[in-house]
C-alpha cells in the first residue's frame, strides 16, 4: 500500500514514520520517498492502522 505523506520533508521525518510503522508490525517493509513525498508499506496490517501509525508520527497521510 502507498500512502501519499504531504509534510514529509526531511530524513527526521521519514524516520518518525518507519519508526511508528514498524513499531505497528515489526515486520512491515517501508520505502519513503521525500521527492514525492510517499511511503509504501508492505504489511499484513490494514491500511488504517498504517495510516493511523503515521498520524501518531505527527504526519497527515493520504492513500494512493
């Protein structure tokens, strides 16, 4: 799943969130990309517990 994350700026920030993701499922493989401004999640978690894990992160986030 791909999440679009329209904060996400910066190395702290892509760190927050594969931070809070894989606290989520410490399995979960997770790709940022600041040029686009994007996270994909590769998880067994549905897409709200992702999105809410990137809330908690301190970042709106939209899915693609």
């Amino acid at each position: 799943m791909k999440f679009r994350v329209p904060d996400m700026s910066c190395g702290h920030c892509t760190a927050a969130i594969t931070k809070e993701i894989t606290a989520l499922d410490p399995q979960a493989k997770v790709t940022t990309d600041l040029e686009t401004r994007t996270v994909e999640v590769t998880t067994e978690r549905p897409s709200t517990a992702v999105s809410d894990a990137i809330k908690a992160a301190g970042y709106e986030s939209a899915l693609v």
